[in-house]
C-alpha cells in the first residue's frame, strides 16, 4: 500500500532529470493488452477443440456429470465464502485509507484495484475447472483408442487454464493502469495498483486452502475405507468417496492453484512496474510497461509448447510434456532478449547483465522443475527407495519418506542462493554507470528481473498443473466404467505424469516466490524508514535523524526481534498442523459416511445399488470450508499481534535504542530525546525474515516429500515388489495417506502464507511505530 513512498526512498535521482512520457512508448502497452486478448481467444479456441471431443458411454458419461455437479457445487459455495470475506475487506481497506491524510486520495482506487484483482483470480481459477471438469471425459474417452490423443486432449484442457490465468492478470493491471491515467501519469499510476496484488492474495488463500482440504479429506476418507478395509481398487464405483475424490482433485488443483499462479504473477507484475517507475529517469515509460511485455511473451511462447506437444504409445508421456517445456523456455528466451533490449535500453545501461538476470531466472525455473522431477519420478533413486521401503511394511515406507522429505529443501536451497547472488550482481553491473542510484537498488532490480524471468514460462507450467487433475479423472472414470485394462495402462501412464507435473508446478511456485522474497522483504524495512523519517521531521526541531541512518540491521540479539523470528518459525509449522489436522477431522467424517452407507446398503458391496455419492460430496463441501477459516485467520492475526504487542510492551526489551546516564542514543531517531520505539517494527521484521525462510523450506518439504509417496505406490502398482494388492502395496497406500495433505494441502498453502506474510506487514508497518 505504501510501496509509492519505499521507492522513493529506494531510488534517489538527485542528478536525473524526469521528462514528460513519449507518446510513441504507449505501443508496448497496446502490444501487451493485445497479446492478452489473442491469449483469451486460443484458450477458447482450445476449450472448444477439448469439449468438441468424443464423450464416450453413457456409463461414463455418468460418472463425468458427478463429478461436475460435485466441482461446479464446491466452487459456487466457495466463492460466496471468498466473496462476502471480500466485501468487508475491501470496506475495511477503504476506511482504513480515507482515514489517513497520507492515503485518501488513493482510497477509491486502492479498493478497486482489490476488487478487480479478487474478481479476476476468482474468474481465472472458474474457467479454468470448468473446462478441466469437462476435458477430464474426453481424455478417457481418447485413452480407449490412443496415448498421444489422450495426452493432447489433457494438456489443452491445462492449457486453458495457464493461459486465462496469465492473460486476465496481464490485462488485469494493464486495464487498471490504463484507466488509473498510467500513460500520463507513469509514475505515480503503478503505486495505486497494489491493492490488485491484494485481492489476488485473498482469494489465493482461501482456494488454495479450501480446496488442499477438501481433495485431501475425500482421498484419504476414500482410500482407507476403499483400499485398506473393504480391499477394493482405487476409483470403485462401489466406494461413496470416489466421486468427491475424484471431485477434490478439481476444486484443489485446478482451482486453487490457479488461484495461487494468479496471485504469483499479479503480484510481480506491480512489483515490478513499481521499481520501474523508481527508474522512469533511466528506462521512462518502458521500464514500468516492461514485466507486461515479459508475460505477453510468456503467453506466446507457451501457446507454440502446448501445441508442439506430442507422443506414441510406447513413450513416456513425461518426456513428450518435457519438450513442450523446452520449446517454451527457448522461445522466452528469445522474447525476453528482444524486450530487454529495446526496452531497458537507457542511458549508460548495459542490457546484456540484464538480460543476464532473466536468464538466471530461467535457469533456476528449469533447474526447480528438473530437481522435482528427481524427487518424485519413479525412475529415480528417491521414489524407487521409498517403494522399496515398503517391502518391510508402513512404519519403514513412513521413514523412508520423511526421510527423502527432508532431503529435498536441500538442491533448491543452493539454486535459490546462487540466483539471489548473481542476479543481484548482475543487476549491480548492468546498472553500474548509471547516477544517482545505489548499489543496492541496482541490484534488487536484477533479482527482480530473475523473478520475471523465471514467470516467463508461468502458462505452460500451470498447464502441466492441470493436466494433472485431468488424467487423474480420467483413470478414475475408466476404472469406475470398466474400461479394458489396456486403456487403463494408458491412463496410468498419464496419471504418473500428471502427479509428477504437480509436484513440479508447486516447487516451481516456490522458488519464484523464495526469489522475491528478499525484495519483499527489504520494502518492508525500506517503509519503516519512511515512517520514521516522517515522524522526526513532523516534530520540527524536537525530532533528531541521525546522519545516513536506515532501518536495515535487525538486530537477533534484541529479545523482540528473536521472539518475533521464533513466532515467525512456529506459524508455518502451527499452520500447516491446522490445514493437516483439518485434513484429518474432514476425513474421519468421509470414513464415517461410507461406513454407515456399506453398512445400510449391503448392496453397494455386492454391486446391485449404488451409494449415494451427493451425501459424500456434501459432507466434504461443508466441512472444508468451515475448516478453513481458522488457519487463514492465524495467518492474518499473528503479524499484526506481534508487532501490536511489542510496540506497546516494549519498554525493558529494548538492546541499543537507550542511550547511557540518561543520554540520548545517537545512533537511534528520536523524538524530545526519547528514541523512537521499533520494537515492535523490528519484532515483525524478525517474524517476517524467518517465516519466510521456514515456510520455503517446510514447503519443499511437504510438496516434494508427498509427490514421492505418491508415485512410490503408483511404480508398485505397475507390478513392481509384488504390484496391487501386495503387502508393499499396501505398506505403499498407508503412506501415500500421510503424503497427501502434505502435498496438496499444507504445502501448497504454504507457498501462498508466505506472500501474505510479506503482504501483510508491508501493508499494516504503520501500526508497528
């Protein structure tokens, strides 16, 4: 919210002269709009060619119209949930801002830009279920004739989903900036699009949230009731929970994670145009219009993957979708060159270090989808030794996971580090000969144009996100319609990949968030300075700054600052706890429900009735969304205690802001001679430093660690150690139970928790002084 007054004090052109906007640069943003809308018609022209497809029996045309009915029901009570939370929000924000002198003229404008950023994810994550849910019974039906119809009957239902994400975020905030008066105001227009990111950030969370609940309570109700105690397959029609599973798979990835893209790319869309209106004197107009031309790229160069994606039945489907990626990645590498070229291309810059930076982000992109890909394919030592694990039963297969779990943070890690590194010296070099700015600010503008290059291929792997959720809907339809076991083989494969792709979308939803972490990070500290300043200089000659002074040494040995880490730490793991336990209680009711339905129905056993599969489905609806209200609210609630708390229970904890024999520190701002209290700013810049780093590690964690559980048991299903049905299989089931909310719950909402945090204490900084 205040990101307009941290730039300013990020950047200082003191030498700079600021000229009146070229006309003639207004093409880039037209080129970009464009670039969105002609995104929007191939995803229709995808969904078209999807549902246009062969639909298969009736028996599985059934089936598909359950699970429709179950997603389409999901989402509706969700997004009232996520709406009326919104509504008062966005009250709240607007009074919050008219209130405050510093703020009221951007009021309005703050409120509907939240407006417009929640509706637009809401609408990204709909549209694209709702052609998942319908492309689910066209992949199975493709699979019954051939692997490579089905696989490109997946991956453009995907594709819808990737390219409506990028494109409503692109047009999104170029609207807003257009219709804010950007192209006369370039400067000051990109400050008042925050509250876009904002609105994004709220209705990720809830669907990410939501959504892990209900797909992981159903799966595990579904799987210990199904495959443990009645001993049936997975996806039987006779199982209750099969159609809420298969219904969660939807609502959790497709949905949620669409959400969270949403969000990753709205929110470095404006971080990035706000930096560029910081560096209007060297790039003008082109710097602020630059990161919408990077994903107007990224959209073309995903549309050519997606279509060059092919395959026979003998290959592995994840090969033919690691090409796609390829043809992605060199595309946008292209298209970047060019944009950075003829775009940040100003006095005494040197484009080539910058091009430098978004070539690190690509790389770090392709090295976290490699790295996932190691830990949760079965052709590699990590799931193979899980799989193994299982021979000796459940508790060594739990072991053994955790175990590859904890080992996975490790590769990332390193990646991470050497990205934060070198873009920030890149940023440093490309920028070198130019005045008036810091080493500093020159080199969070290289990590930010890393992040931008790592989105630079967001549409393809959000489309190999939701291929995921497609073939495994897929498989389920033609086990639950008693398909030939050779279709089932083909759906298998595809399943195989899918769960491999989601893994990768979620590390790589990770690491563009662990790059933009520490540019988070330093606007939170860069808006304490700010207010400070304004404080000092508001009591005249009362007031004391001292010379050069900034509020960039957090100081662990102060007892504030270290209980704030401490609580930082302890929040991702109290709140992956609730999301799992939340798991748990949803799931005990699912087990409950099919219980007393094979109980009442002996018929269901013996297949001579159906269970009633909208019980289940309601059930599961209900409780989700009741279970996830109170981790999104430990999420809000414990920055803004930290730093209320402190600010106001400070006075023996300070460690260097009291000066000695009753003298002043001089090395402190102060106001009549009394420091200015920060122990409360500086308690949550503690709790967001190591929240932040906590929350990317138990994430790679959680994500890393499922996906190998998964896929463990997928590899003995293929007729290894005994295939189905075996004791290792089994050993294999019990862990992948423990794996699902870790990979599709806790963890993926922890990739969202760790933007909120960010987005939280930057916006609320003022009540810490």
């Amino acid at each position: 919210m205040h990101l307009g007054v941290l730039a300013a004090s990020l950047f200082s052109f003191q030498t700079l002269p600021t000229t009146a906007p070229n006309p003639s640069d207004a093409i880039w943003l037209w080129i970009a709009m464009g670039v969105g809308v002609l995104a929007l018609i191939a995803a229709f022209v995808l969904a078209k060619i999807v549902l246009s497809a062969d639909t298969g029996t009736a028996e599985m045309q059934a089936i598909s119209n359950a699970i429709r009915e179950g997603a389409e029901a999901f989402l509706a009570r969700q997004y009232k949930t996520i709406g009326a939370i919104a509504v008062v929000l966005a009250i709240v924000v607007f009074l919050g801002y008219y209130m405050s002198p510093r703020t009221q003229d951007v009021a309005l404008k703050t409120v509907v830009a939240f407006l417009v950023g929640a509706i637009c994810s809401g609408l990204a994550g709909f549209t694209g279920m709702y052609v998942s849910i319908r492309a689910n019974i066209r992949t199975a039906s493709a699979a019954r004739s051939s692997l490579n119809g089905a696989l490109q009957a997946a991956l453009r239902g995907g594709a819808v989903t990737g390219l409506v994400v990028v494109a409503l975020s692109l047009l999104g905030v170029g609207a807003l900036f257009f219709f804010f008066g950007g192209l006369q105001h370039p400067q000051q227009v990109p400050y008042q699009l925050v509250g876009f990111g904002f609105g994004a950030s709220l209705v990720a969370l809830f669907a990410q949230l939501g959504g892990g609940i209900y797909t992981k309570a159903a799966d595990v109700g579904a799987d210990l009731v199904g495959k443990v105690e009645a001993g049936i397959p997975e996806d039987d029609p006779r199982n209750p929970a099969v159609i809420a599973d298969l219904v969660g798979d939807n609502v959790g990835d497709c949905a949620g994670r669409g959400a969270d893209i949403f969000e990753s790319t709205a929110a470095e869309n404006v971080g990035a145009m706000i930096l560029g209106a910081a560096l209007y004197p060297v790039f003008g107009i082109k710097g602020i219009l630059f990161p919408l031309i990077v994903h107007a790229i990224n959209l073309i160069s995903s549309i050519i993957g997606v279509a060059v994606v092919k395959t026979n039945d003998t290959e592995d489907p994840m090969s033919a979708l690691n090409r796609g990626f390829y043809v992605t990645s060199a595309l946008a590498l292209c298209g970047f060159a060019f944009a950075v070229y003829h775009m940040l291309n100003g006095v005494n810059v040197q484009p080539g270090w910058l091009l430098g930076c978004g070539i690190i982000g690509m790389v770090t992109a392709f090295l976290f989808v490699w790295i996932t890909q190691y830990y949760t394919e079965s052709k590699y030592r990590p799931v193979q030794s899980i799989a193994e694990a299982s021979l000796t039963g459940p508790a060594t297969n739990i072991i053994s996971g955790i175990a590859v779990g904890m080992e996975t943070p490790a590769m990332p890690v390193i990646v991470i580090s050497a990205a934060l590194l070198l873009s920030y010296y890149f940023g440093v070099r490309g920028l070198g000969d130019v005045a008036g700015i810091s080493n500093y600010a020159k080199g969070i503008y290289g990590t930010a144009i890393a992040t931008m290059g790592m989105l630079s291929c967001a549409a393809y792997i959000l489309a190999m996100d939701t291929f995921g959720p497609i073939t495994d809907n897929a498989g389920g339809i033609i086990e639950m319609s008693n398909q030939p076991d050779s279709v089932r083989d083909k759906t298998d494969k595809l399943d195989s990949a899918g769960n491999t792709t989601k893994a990768l979308t979620k590390g790589y939803a990770i690491g563009s968030a662990s790059l933009a972490a520490f540019l988070l990070f330093s606007a939170y500290l860069e808006e304490i300075k700010t207010i400070v300043t304004a404080k000092v200089a508001a009591a005249g000659a009362a007031g004391y700054m001292p010379p050069g002074w900034s509020f960039t040494n957090i100081n662990l040995a102060e007892i504030p600052v270290f209980v704030g880490a401490l609580l930082g730490a302890m929040l991702t793991y109290l709140f992956s706890s609730l999301a799992i336990k939340a798991v748990g209680r949803t799931a005990q009711m699912v087990v409950k429900d099919v219980r007393d339905q094979f109980r009442e129905n002996p018929g269901i056993m013996l297949g001579t009735s159906k269970p009633d599969y909208k019980r289940c489905v309601s059930i599961v609806t209900g409780a989700a969304l009741k279970e996830m209200v109170l981790p999104g609210c430990l999420a809000v609630g414990l920055p803004v205690a930290v730093g209320l708390i402190f600010r106001h229970f400070s006075a023996s904890y300070g460690s260097g802001s009291e000066g000695l024999n009753g003298l002043p520190n001089m090395m402190v701002p102060s106001i009549n001679g009394v420091p200015v209290n920060l122990a409360g700013a500086s308690a949550v810049a503690g709790l967001l430093m190591v929240g932040t780093i906590s929350g990317i590690l138990l994430a790679m964690l959680m994500n890393n660690g499922g996906g190998a559980w998964d896929n463990a048991k997928k590899w003995i299903e293929t007729g290894q150690y005994g295939g189905k049905k075996s004791d290792a299989h089994k050993a294999a089931v019990v862990g992948d139970t423990v794996g699902d909310p870790f990979k599709d719950t806790a963890g993926p909402s922890l990739h969202v928790l760790i933007k909120l945090l960010a987005t939280i204490t930057l916006v609320l900084a003022p009540l810490f002084l």
